[in-house]
C-alpha cells in the first residue's frame, strides 16, 4: 500500500508542476545548454546531468551544482530547469543533476547516484568546462535533504566510510537550501514515504541511522556556510526551522531567510524555485548570490 501511495503521489506531484512549466516556457537563444550528460552509462533517466551557461563565461566562472527536489519520489532535473536558467544568467556555470527515485530505489541510492555525479565532473571538470575551485551546492525540498547527505560523505571520511561511498576533492565553498525537508519519517500526507526511505539492505547497515534521522548528521562534519530560505506558506516550514536551530548548535556560519505571508501571492514550498521571477524569488537569488561570493575564495 506504500508503494502504491508513493506512486500516487508522484503522479500528482509530476501532473501539478507539467501544468507550472507550460506555462513559463521562455526565449532560451541567450544560453549554452548540454543536455543529457550521462555519469553512469547505463540508460537509466535518473544518471543525467545538464549544464547551463551564458556564452561569454570563461571556465574560470563559479560552478553551483543544484539537486532537485520532488519528496525523494517524483520528477528529474527539468523540474528545476527555471531556476537554474536564472543562476546562468547571473554567471554561475550551472550542473543540473539528476538521481534514481523512491521506490524503485531507496534514499542510500539516491546519495550515491549524487555522488557518483560529483565524481564524473571532478574527474572530467577540464573537459566540462567547469572549475570545481569555485563549487557551490543547493538543492530543494528533498534536494535540500539530498544536499546535507552529500556534504557529510564528501567532506567526512568517519561518514564515508559508514555509508560505504567515495567523495571527491570537490569543496563546495557555500551551500543554499530551499525548503529543505530534513525528516525522512513523516506523518500526515507524505507519511506513505516513510517505509520507502530504506530496503532490507539497508537494516543494520553503519548508514541507516541516519537516512531515518538526517538532522542528526548537523554538527558531526564541518559543513560550509548555508543559506537558507522558506516562508510562512512552506507547508514544511518547521523543517527549516529545526535546520536553522541545529545550525546554530553547531557554530556553523549560516542565514535563514523566513519570509511572511504573502501579500499579493502566496509564497508556497520552494517558491523561489518554482516561480523564479517572484519579486520575493529575486530576493533570495540576490541574497544567495551575494552570501555565495563572499565565500568564493580561490586556492
């Protein structure tokens, strides 16, 4: 019955944001997109990436690697193709990636395809164009989620080696997360994802702890400063919140931009994502491309 909720989900989730994209179609003649780069060569939708860039930045430009989000379960990299355009349009070289989704797979796999895609581009960035010296990550919602798991096996051997997958000499110098969905074991709605985080492999495995308890990870590896937005609208406000408290347990460098109830629109879960041209969206591009080059020191 699991299964078959999630899959439900799915459909509702892919349905809602197919009628929002057809809607904010655009004039892409202004950027450089390769599309479809596989970093696993087996066929499967959910190990492509996409780059995006204006036609004058140099290889010299910052890279933001973005994960998108969908609750684990729905939708690839296009779904967050409005708001990456965007980031290429302020000068970042910009790698969309995408990953394997609950439940034909689990949350362990879904953070290795992840960092399978970093190893790819670190190990092909002259190729790419890409200078992973000046590396940033965000992700949404679950991308969030997805982004906090990858920082702690990139930059903890103790966490590597419990999860069993290897990093990579990328340093991310900033991280941004959007209506990051920290708890992997949810009631109410979404409660039909909970038994489809984790499979018979995972059980009492060194890593299963933390994909049912991914808060608990904050404060265990030092993590680069973050940014973080959500609003009163965020139907999983809370989440960022509790982040934002661990955050500061933790003495980690970070910002939370909470914005209140709309006033001539709502400001819903990951909106700066899903309408990136929101005057409170422009915000928070400003905001975060502002806190990411404060960050970008070079080596």
């Amino acid at each position: 019955m699991s299964r078959i909720g999630v899959l439900a989900w799915r459909w509702i989730f892919e349905s809602g944001d197919a009628k929002r994209l057809a809607k904010q179609k655009q004039d892409l003649s202004d950027l450089i997109i390769q599309k479809d780069i596989a970093y696993r060569n087996d066929g499967d939708q959910g190990h492509l990436f996409d780059i995006y860039r204006l036609p004058d930045t140099d290889e010299t430009a910052p890279v933001m690697i973005n994960i998108h989000g969908g609750g684990l379960f729905a939708s690839y990299k296009e779904v967050n193709a409005n708001f990456n355009y965007e980031w290429a349009r302020m000068g970042y070289r910009v790698v969309s990636i995408s990953y394997r989704r609950i439940p034909e797979t689990t949350l362990w796999h879904q953070i290795d395809d992840v960092m399978a895609a970093l190893r790819y581009i670190d190990k092909n960035s002259a190729q790419l164009g890409l200078n992973t010296k000046r590396c940033f990550l965000t992700g949404d919602s679950a991308g969030a989620l997805l982004c906090l798991f990858t920082l702690a096996v990139n930059n903890s051997s103790a966490i590597r080696k419990d999860f069993g997958i290897q990093g990579t000499d990328i340093h991310f110098r900033a991280c941004g997360l959007i209506s990051i969905m920290i708890d992997t074991q949810r009631k109410g709605m979404l409660h039909a994802l909970s038994d489809q985080v984790t499979g018979r492999s995972d059980v009492g495995k060194p890593y299963e702890k933390y994909l049912l308890n991914p808060s608990s990870l904050i404060g265990m590896f030092e993590m680069p400063p973050v940014y973080q937005a959500t609003s009163s609208e965020d139907l999983i406000r809370e989440d960022s919140l509790k982040v934002e408290r661990l955050l500061t347990e933790a003495g980690t460098e970070h910002i939370l931009k909470d914005f209140e109830k709309g006033k001539d629109r709502k400001l819903v879960h990951v909106f700066p994502v899903a309408y990136p041209m929101y005057p409170e969206s422009r915000e928070v591009f400003r905001e975060m491309d502002a806190f990411f080059r404060a960050h970008e020191t070079e080596e």
